[in-house]
C-alpha cells in the first residue's frame, strides 16, 4: 500500500484555504496511488492557534472546513485531519480519520505540552483512551506529536492490536532537534516493536518554524525514507505488510545550512502571510546587517527589499564603501540618508538641557534612536516591514537601543549568537559571494562614537556566547558557569547584563527562533525583580 505524508505549510485561522489545500494535496496524493494520507497536527486550522482556541465562531469554521473535507475528500482515501475537537464543554487536539464521506475515528491527545513554546494546556483536555483504526488490511494507531515522547500513548495503541504509529506533529525547529525526534521515535519502537510514521508541519509562524523533515522508520528503528527540511513537499513510500519500505531520504543538512533555512523561512512566511509588500533594513557595514540584507533577498527577491545607509560623523569610510559594495553586489534598492544634520539639531535642541553633561551613551543611543525613526518613517510610507539587525549576543546583554536599533517588526537575526552569525555569513558567501570579505574579517563596532568597538567593554564573542548558552538555555548558576573554565568577572559581567535587560528585550519584535531557548515565549523572566542567590 502507497501511503502519502502532506508536509504542509499551514495558516492560523485559515481553515477554509487549510481545508482546500488538504483537499488539493489529498486529490494529487489519491490520483498517485496512494490509499492513505497524513496531515500535520491541527493543520486545519493551523499551529499555534493560541487564544482563537476560545472563541466560538473560530470552532464554527473548523467544524464548518471539517465538513467540506468530509464531503470532496476521495472516498476511496483514508485521510487523517489534525484539528481541536469539542466535545461537551471539553476542548481536545484532535486527529480525525476521514473515509467514505465521514470521520471514521478520532483520537485526543495525551501528552499536553506546558514547556518552552508550548502553552496546551491553558486550551486543551488531554484525552485518555487510544484509536485504532484498520485500513486496506492494516491495523494503525494514532499518536499526536508530544505522545511520541512519553511511553503511555504508545503502548496503549499496541494493546489496542495496532500495527503500525502514526504520529501527526507540530514540532518546531531548532538545532540538533531532528537527531532528538530520531531517537524519542525509536525508543518508542524499542517499546512496542512497532513501526512508525513521523509526519510534521513546515512553515513560520510568528517566531517558531517548523521544519518539517516527515520521516519512517521500521520495527527495527531504521530510517526508511524522509523528506527535505524546510521545504513543503507530498512525500509517498510503500509499506508492505506492517513495515514501510525504503524510499527517499533526504540529504542531511549542515548546521549553518539548516539554521539559513530556517531564517529565511521564518521571514519569508512572515512577511507574505502578513501581506507586506516588502523589507526595509539598515545597512550598516557591519556583518550583522550584511547578513539579514542577505537573508532577506533570498528570502523575497530583491525587488522586496530595500537598504539604507544612515552613515554619522563616527561612520568609518569602510564602512560606507562595504555596504555600497553589498548593495551593487546583491541588487537591491539603495539609499544614503547621512544623520549628521539630524543629530547635530537634536542636540543643538537639548543642549540648555544637558549643558555641564559630557558626551555618553545619550548621544550614542540618539544616533541609533534617529536611524530608527528614518527606517519606520520609510515604513509608513511605502508599507514596508522594518527588519532589525540584532543578533542574540545584543539582545542578551542590551548592547542595543529602544526606539532605535530595535526599532522595527521583525528581528529576523535575534536568536542567533555573534559566532553563528560569522559561521553564517560564510556559508552564504560559498554559496555566491555577497558579503563583502572585509566585512567578516574586521572588528565590529557600533560606531556610535570615536574609535569605538564591540570588545571594548565585552568579553571576546567566543567567551560571551559560551557564557550566554550556559546561562539562558541550560540555567546553569554563575558558579556553575565559572567551574567551566571561564573567569569570575566575565561570569559576573555577562550574567549581571543579561539581568539587567530584560525590559528591553520584552519589547523587542518577535523573530525566528532557533536555539532550544530564545527570548520570546520559552524564556519569561520578571522585569523587576532583585536576583540574590
């Protein structure tokens, strides 16, 4: 039997334009032979549906698609539907078989995931009771993405004579996770001696990306077939009795090839299910900017994209000249919009204000503050979404500006450390080289003032981002950090900052996260609070 996985890029709240492309993914799979289709989790209404979950004419158009779907699927096709299912006054994450004209069967969810980006529990009742459901001589059980990870819902099914998992996911990316999903799916089989079928969404939504990477394993845990990351794709594969048979596998990606994917991906799907006619960024010659201009091209074409040089009186002539050279090397619309005059009128306006004050961070971050309102101006004007150009590293520890750097509704870079950004930069240049070399190679500086750079009060990227990992994604103490091998000051200093700016990043735009935490949902720290242990 040909069984066919729709790795769909889904909607929030489009369960009528979901429900089409199910049917029409499900009519191509149908005319391919295949007998039996799987959809993501929820991929008719999409995932996270966060707080639409509580309105009731949100689960007016569900049940509404759902009964479109049960009247033009083909009859002759067993197709499995993710979508929240009310029954009572219950909310369940629901997966529905659908065959001859009508739903067959459906399965709640067990497992309700309550950590990092997950939030199910504040919407769903976790189900109790498995399904199985036999199909061309075939007996399959249900699981729903987090009842994967734990033994319960698993064994459950093999006591109900399935044969074979099924498994529909919403699993968002992030780096190494696919090496994770590997081995939580063969330790399932180990339990049950039961094959298994991983189908997962693709596609941004808002920071979260979801990368796909639908696979198969048999009852020994072998891969037998798996489609490309990040790319939305109706993949087929035989199973033959209860085991699937060997087909494509795709290609593994390198790290930084995943996580450029992944980003361009995250603002692709951004910006266009969104309806901005395109970008606006500034282009600044440092390698954080180069890179987002780089993402974004590739990402939307150049005609979306628009770069703009703010250049001040701190503005190195290199700099000038390399992000020229990137904006002719990489075609997009440029412009030149010198601050000086700005700047030197804003301070001319608060100089009986600060008269006796030295120059300080208040002039620097005026600068930053100017640009800001240049980009958003440019904006309102013409549409254009404002990309900013922090990386993770920044973002940490505050070495960037409210209203100005930050300034913007999309941070397309905010999760990705200093070092990576180096790594990707790179990869990007073997693909064809844009960024201009010097821009990698030399010191990176704000230039908010005189002979400024970034390591003038930092610790070296290497060391800060190793601090950063420690502190934020694996909650280790400062001591802990410290027993690392790094020194007490720089554990001190870096932690002290990534305490102190929280505020800051609270009102940051939403970007694409790729880290196991970034600063978005999975990282909530109080703004006030006095940290003593």
């Amino acid at each position: 039997m040909k069984l066919a996985i729709a790795q769909m890029n889904c909607m929030v709240g489009a369960m009528q334009k979901n429900a089409e492309h199910i049917l029409s993914l499900a009519n191509q799979a149908y005319q391919s032979g295949a007998q039996l289709l799987l959809t993501p989790e929820l991929s008719l209404c999409g995932y996270p549906p966060e707080d639409l979950l509580f309105r009731q004419d949100f689960h007016d158009a569900n049940q509404r698609a759902l009964q479109w779907l049960e009247q033009y699927l083909p009859p002759a096709m067993a197709v499995i539907i993710g979508h929240p299912h009310k029954a009572g006054n219950k909310l369940y994450n629901a997966a529905s078989v659908i065959h001859s004209g009508r739903i067959q069967a459906t399965y709640h969810k067990h497992h309700l995931p309550n950590y990092s980006v997950f939030d199910e529990e504040r919407y769903f009742e976790a189900g109790d009771l498995p399904v199985m459901f036999e199909w061309q001589g075939v007996r399959y059980g249900i699981l729903i993405c987090a009842d994967s990870w734990e033994p319960g819902p698993a064994l459950q099914a093999l006591q109900a004579n399935a044969q074979v998992l099924l498994t529909i996911n919403a699993s968002p990316y992030h780096m190494h996770k696919q090496q994770t999903r590997y081995q939580v799916l063969r330790d399932r089989i180990k339990e049950t001696g039961l094959a298994m079928v991983y189908a997962n969404m693709v596609g941004g939504q808002d920071e979260l990306v979801f990368d796909g990477a639908s696979f198969s394993m048999n009852s020994q845990g072998e891969l037998m077939h798996e489609l490309p990351m990040f790319e939305e794709q109706l993949g087929y594969f035989d199973i033959a009795g209860t085991q699937p048979l060997p087909a494509d596998i795709a290609a593994p990606l390198p790290i930084e090839a995943a996580v450029y994917k992944a980003l361009r991906l995250g603002l692709q799907d951004y910006v266009n299910k969104n309806k901005f006619p395109g970008v606006v960024l500034g282009l600044s010659g440092g390698i954080d900017s180069a890179l987002t201009l780089a993402i974004a091209v590739d990402a939307l074409g150049k005609e979306r994209v628009k770069a703009v040089m703010m250049p001040s009186e701190f503005t190195a002539g290199i700099s000038i000249d390399d992000a020229a050279e990137m904006a002719r090397v990489i075609d997009v619309e440029y412009s030149v919009l010198p601050i000086k005059p700005l700047f030197d009128g804003f301070c001319d306006t608060l100089a009986g204000e600060f008269a006796g004050k030295s120059f300080d961070t208040t002039e620097e971050n005026l600068q930053a503050r100017i640009r800001g309102m240049l980009l958003m101006a440019i904006s309102n004007k013409f549409g254009s979404l404002v990309i900013t150009t922090g990386n993770k590293s920044e973002t940490a520890v505050g070495y960037s500006t409210l209203y100005g750097d930050m300034a913007g509704g999309f941070a397309l870079i905010k999760d990705v450390p200093k070092t990576l950004v180096y790594r990707l930069a790179a990869y990007r240049n073997q693909i064809s080289p844009v960024i201009p070399e010097r821009i990698i190679t030399r010191a990176p500086s704000a230039e908010l003032r005189a002979n400024q750079t970034d390591q003038d009060s930092l610790p070296a990227y290497e060391i800060l981002d190793a601090i950063m990992e420690a502190y934020v994604e694996k909650d280790l103490s400062i001591d802990a950090i410290i027993q690392l091998g790094y020194s007490r000051a720089d554990v001190q200093r870096v932690t002290r900052l990534i305490d102190r700016n929280e505020y800051k990043r609270r009102q940051a735009a939403v970007g694409v996260r790729i880290t196991e935490r970034g600063f978005g949902k999975d990282r909530r720290y109080p703004i006030t609070c006095n940290l003593t242990f």
